[in-house]
C-alpha cells in the first residue's frame, strides 16, 4: 500500500522566502558535456536528485569519473567504454542523452529501466543513431548500444514530436561524432523549445560550433572543454511554492533566479501574472503575490514542465482554462493528461482531454486521494490543490525525489 500524504491546507496568507536546489536539466547537460571533454570539469551546485544520480551512475558505468561527495561535483572523463549495463530509471534525460555517449564506447551497453520507462518514446533517436552509424538494437527499453570506439555522424531527418530530449541527446554527442551531426526535424511540432535552446547553449557554452535554423540544427565536430559549470536553481520546480502565493494570497519569494536563462520556468513569471499574481523581481529575487486566481488559455508547448501546477491553479481558479500544445506529455513520466483529468475529477474537478491538451471548468472540490503514478510534477500538483481543498492525501510523495528530495520539508519551512 503506498504511502501517502496528507497535504497541508494553508491556514492564511503564506509569506515565505524559497531557495530552490540546482535544475535537473542543466545538471544533467553539465554531466554529459564533462564526460565528453578534454579534461576535468567542475559541476558547481548541481542537483541532487534521482535523475541527476541516475546520470552520474550512467557515466560512471561507461568510463567517466564523477566524484560527486561535495556540493560541487568533479567529472574526469575516461576511455568510453564497455560492457556495462545502464540503468535509467524513469529519466528522459538519461534514457535519450546516454546512449548517444554510449555509441562513441567499446562495446556492448545494455541500457534498462523502471518497468515504465520501457512505455516512453525512443524509436526516432535510437533509429537516427543507426543512420548516423551505431549499432543499435531495439526501438524501446530494453536496447543495447554495441559500440565501435567511434560513430560516423552525418545527417539525419527524424521525427521529435515525441520529445525535444530526442534531439537535445544527439546534438549533446554529436562534436565527438566523425562528421558531427545535422538534424533535422520533420513532423508535428518539437516541443520544450525552452529546453532545445539550453541545449544549444550549453553546447556552445562548452566549446561546441552549432548552428540552427527552424527545425535544423548543426553541430560541427570538434573538442569539448565544459570547465566550470554553473547550475542555476530549478525555476521549474519554482512552481508549486509561488502558485502557493497564488491558492493563499500571500506572498512567496524564490532566491537567486537568473535575471537571463534558457530555463522553460523563467515563463512563470508570465504565466503567473496572467493568472492573477503581481510578479516582481529584484536582485535576483522573484517575489509573487496572490490575490484572485484567474483561468487562462495558454500553449505551454515550449513550457510543458510547468503544466502539472498550472493545472491545480487552473482547477482553483474563478474561470475556465484551456492548456494547449502539450500532447506529448501523454508520454511523460506517465500520461499526464489523463492522470491530470483522472485525479482533479476525482476530488470533483470538471477537466476534460482534447487531442493537444486539457479544458478545467472550475468546480468547488473536496477532499480524497491523489494519485501520483510515480511522477513527480503529480505530486507538486496535488500539494498545490491541498492548499486550497482540506483532506487531500497525496500518493508518494517519496517520488518527488526524482527531481526535488527536499520538496516536504522545503514545503513545510514555507507554510510555518
Ligand atoms: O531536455 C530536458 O532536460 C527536458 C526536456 C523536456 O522533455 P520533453 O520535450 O520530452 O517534454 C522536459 O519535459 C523534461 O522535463 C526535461
Ligand atoms: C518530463 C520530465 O522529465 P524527463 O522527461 O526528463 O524524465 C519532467 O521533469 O517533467
């Protein structure tokens, strides 16, 4: 039976000062560009979280040494190579940017899972693989990577409609690639076009020459030297303590947010005002405030992260809403728009799927179970929603560790 948590109501206007751990996507950027360059990198203030151990372990399996004891962690690359056996939890990140590394490795790489991992989408990066010259088995979890010492590169047209992450895995490899790589998206639209831009950055942040147009991104073959990197708090993960403000009409400031940042949570500040919050910021502070909570009609493709809690918001908010663009999250840690639909109507929320999204009719809601389906960003959502609904009780909350362990007590300091 799993655990569960019964998630606190805010008892008046919350007034908190929030300081957040690094973000899972730059860390994990960060490590995979260390292990692919000349010489020792220093990570500084990375995330630790299931997903970014997950990673350092994926690293440390194929050859790379990550010493991750202190605060900041240290990465010497090391010979790539095989056997070994990877395992990648439930991380896209891990699952779509290892296997990439894994092809430029002597021999085989077995590469496995959470029994859900193996439902996510793979096919179109590990087919591009093939065409750039891996060796690789299998469309899905479970696969094996057998590698040469080298991949070919080249170009190669797939569709990432699945996950921007199907890109963002071969570009993060591809200078090491023999003829570095073109890629070139034909389909629906990629989505996270926040999270393509970080990539690129980062690529080039780490010595890499990229070049891109819509749909098009080029990577030149060349050395990697990531040096020393930054990791800037998970803005992402801002959004349940500053929707907090919001379901309160309190007050809710989060540290050290960059004033300039490729990160999709940078958008809250938006998303948040159109919502009905006054949104400031000051020296790296950004401070909400709530008052009403208002619906809204949104694309969140670029900014699919943020979804779950805007939902909740959306769920307590005095209009309608329309949550568009995010169809590929069906293929998330679960299928988040049916989990979304499933536990808001089950505490007697009126949401309802449409093919690229979710429409939330507002409705008085009580108590009962929230169901979370090992996901993170559902346990955020159903903390949000007990704020304003007394009884609710959260399912695992232990699985927010995938991306933020600290989420209970960091949301309890903030109701004190
Ligand atoms: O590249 C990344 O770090 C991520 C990209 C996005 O994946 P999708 O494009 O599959 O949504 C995002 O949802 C995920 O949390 C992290
Ligand atoms: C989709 C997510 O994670 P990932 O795809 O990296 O597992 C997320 O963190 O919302």
């Amino acid at each position: 039976m799993p655990e569960m948590w019964s998630a606190p109501v805010a008892a008046g206007p919350v007034d908190a000062l929030v300081t957040l751990p690094g973000s899972k996507s730059m860390t994990n950027r960060a490590l995979i560009l260390a292990a692919l360059s000349d010489g020792e990198s220093l990570v500084r203030r990375p995330l630790r979280s299931r997903d970014t151990l997950l990673m350092a372990g994926a690293l440390r399996a194929l050859g790379a040494s990550v010493d991750d004891a202190g605060a900041d962690w240290r990465i010497v690359p090391g010979e790539l190579r095989g056997p070994a056996t990877v395992d990648v939890g439930l991380a896209g990140t891990v699952m779509r940017f290892v296997p990439p590394v894994a092809a430029l490795a002597t021999g085989e790489i077995r590469f496995d899972g959470d029994p859900y991992a193996r439902k996510r989408p793979m096919g179109a990066i590990l087919a591009a693989l093939r065409i750039l010259g891996a060796d690789v088995d299998g469309d899905a979890l479970p696969f094996t990577v057998r590698g040469t010492g080298a991949v070919p590169g080249g170009s190669v047209t797939i569709d990432a409609s699945g996950s921007s992450q199907m890109v963002s895995g071969l570009l993060l490899a591809a200078p090491r690639y023999g003829k570095g790589a073109e890629v070139r998206h034909e389909g629906p639209p990629v989505p996270s076009g926040a999270h393509l831009t970080m990539t690129v950055r980062m690529l080039r942040d780490a010595g890499a020459t990229v070049e891109t147009e819509p749909d098009v991104w080029r990577v030149q073959p060349g050395r990697l030297r990531a040096g020393e990197i930054d990791i800037e708090p998970d803005l992402s993960n801002a959004a349940p303590f500053l929707a907090a403000a919001l379901v309160s009409g309190g007050r809710v400031t989060v540290r050290d947010w960059p004033a300039e940042t490729t990160q999709p949570g940078d958008e809250l500040r938006h998303l948040l005002a159109a919502m009905g919050a006054s949104v400031s910021y000051e020296d790296g502070d950004l401070t909400v405030r709530g008052g009403a909570v208002h619906g809204i009609d949104v694309d969140l493709g670029d900014v699919n992260e943020l979804t779950c809690v805007i939902a909740a918001l959306a769920a307590l908010a005095d209009g309608p809403s329309r949550l568009r663009g995010i169809a590929h999250m069906r293929g998330h840690e679960t299928d988040r728009l049916a989990a979304l639909t499933t536990e808001i109507n089950g505490l007697g929320g009126d949401v309802r799927e449409h093919p690229d999204g979710l429409e939330i009719r507002p409705r008085p809601l009580h108590g009962g179970v929230f169901h979370t389906y090992d996901d993170h960003r559902m346990v955020m959502a159903g903390a949000v929603l007990g704020l304003g609904v007394p009884g609710v009780e959260v399912e695992n909350l232990a699985t927010v560790g995938k991306t933020l362990p600290e989420f209970g007590e960091l949301w309890a300091e903030m109701l004190r």
